[in-house]
C-alpha cells in the first residue's frame, strides 16, 4: 500500500467537502452503527473528476457506495436492516445509497457476474479489488480526522488516470466502465487493460 502524504489527505477532503451529498453521507454515516464502514468507490473518484473538469461536484454520480465488514452476521436480514435505515436517513439525496456488507458479497457475486470470488476478510480487502486504481478509495471520519484507505495511492485519481486493478480479472467489466465514464468525463485518461 502506499503511504498517503497529509497533503493528497487534505486535498481529497477539500474536494469531497464540495459535495454536499457525500459529506452528508460522511458525517451521518456514524449513526448506522455500521462496523467498519467507508464511503468508497466512483461516488469519490467521479467527485474529484468533476472538480477536476469544472463540472457540479454531483455531475454524473448515480450512487454512493457505503460499505461495511461484518463476517459475524452474513445474513440478508441484517444487511437488508442497515439498507432500509439508510434509506430513510439519506432520502434527501436524490441517487441511491448503497449499502453493501462487503463479508457477504461472495454469497451473491456468482449469480451476478458468473463466477465465484473468495470472501473478503476485509473492507479494506475489499477496497483493494474494485476494478480501477482510482477508484480503490474509501473515505470515512473518525473522531475529527478524515480517514482515507487508498491501497494504490491517490495519484492516479488526482490526475485523471484510469488504470485496470486486475484483482478480480474481469477486461469486460472494467472497458465497460471506462467507456461510460470517458463519456461522462472526456479529461480522463485510460490505460487499456492489455497495456
């Protein structure tokens, strides 16, 4: 993992402080009681980007990722529970909060995406496989501080480079993805998955 400086720290909460939907996410999150929690993923890349292309902090967000670890209940029930409360808690934002008990994801991931992945024995595991660099970001507070486990560094995403994360070995999921968001945010540049 590489070490963040308090500086890319700092900037990333400056850009994340513009958006005013992820910083209720940020600061309302610690009232779910969620065990080990971070708001990751594209909601805090594509935040950046925006910034990045003079674009609304909110441009292009379809939906934010709040993420937690839980291997002692792996039950629907539970995760379907924190789910709803979400639901209310965030109903004043117009795009879906998804909450997602990353211990549970291998239960459903074959019938999503056709075949088996080992469970996560992290959030932070978890972080690590999402498909791009740049977008292996979670983000929460703790006490005062902003907390940010970005196991890829934070370089990519600040200069708009999207590269593959092979953990998970999928060039389909990953040239779909970069097609969209090259749509959506023509500055990025993207490594191709061959490269």
């Amino acid at each position: 993992m590489d070490v963040l400086s308090e500086d890319a720290v700092s900037h990333l909460e400056g850009f994340l402080k513009l958006n005013e939907h992820a910083q209720k996410i940020l600061t309302s999150a610690p009232g779910l009681k969620l065990p080990n929690w971070y708001l990751g993923a594209r909601c805090i890349s594509q935040t950046v980007w925006n910034v990045l292309h003079e674009f609304s902090p909110g441009h292009g967000i379809k939906d934010y990722d709040l993420v937690y670890y839980d291997s002692g209940d792996l039950s629907f029930e539970t995760e379907d529970n924190h789910i709803q409360q979400a639901k209310r808690l965030f109903r004043s934002i117009p795009v879906p909060v998804e909450v997602r008990n990353e211990a549970r994801v291998h239960l459903w991931y074959p019938e999503k995406f056709g075949y088996p992945i080992d469970p996560y024995r992290s959030v932070e595991e978890a972080i690590a496989s999402w498909p791009t660099t740049a977008t292996c970001v979670g983000v929460k507070y703790v006490g005062k501080g902003f907390h940010v486990y970005a196991p890829y560094g934070l370089d990519d995403l600040f200069a708009m480079l999207v590269r593959p994360n092979k953990a998970l070995k999928k060039k389909q999921v990953y040239e779909d993805k970069v097609k969209r968001w090259s749509a959506t945010w023509p500055k990025l540049r993207v490594t191709p998955w061959d490269e």
